[in-house]
C-alpha cells in the first residue's frame, strides 16, 4: 500500500475506541488490521500515523509507560488516547 496512512489512522482509532479508557494499542494492530498479510511493511507508516494523531491531541505515544515522540523512539511503543 502506498499511502495507508488515513486508513492506519481510522484503525489506530477504531482500536482505541474498543479499549477500556486508559488502554493501549500497539501500532501493529493497526497494521494488522489495514493489512494482514503485509502488515509489517506497513509498520513505518502505523508509527507515523500514531505520531500524526499525537500532534493533533488525539493520542499519546508511550514507550515504558512515558509519553514519547514516536518520530526519535527507538523500539516498541504503545498508543493510547489522550487522558481529558
């Protein structure tokens, strides 16, 4: 897929609307869920999609449980929405 972001976007909040309030989400999910079968080619693109929802207030990146800017984190990070 070349530009799956908008579609990895939906899917990031699709998943975090399932979630109990407070609960994550892996990026690969949403990688899964756009692409099952290719999901890990898309994988730079759910961690660019996490970090374009996060400038707009809609998410935090975690990594450890602390908020991070998924665009310098290096290794597996975890989405959530952001607490109001």
């Amino acid at each position: 897929m070349d530009d799956a972001g908008p579609a990895l976007e939906r899917a990031i909040e699709v998943l975090l609307d399932a979630r109990a309030p407070g609960a994550t989400i892996c990026p690969s999910e949403a990688a899964r869920a756009v692409d099952p079968e290719g999901w890990r080619d898309l994988m730079p693109q759910a961690r660019a999609a996490a970090g374009r929802l996060a400038r707009r207030g809609e998410v935090e990146v975690t990594q450890r449980g602390a908020v991070v800017d998924v665009a310098t984190a290096r290794g597996p990070v975890r989405v959530r929405r952001v607490s109001r």
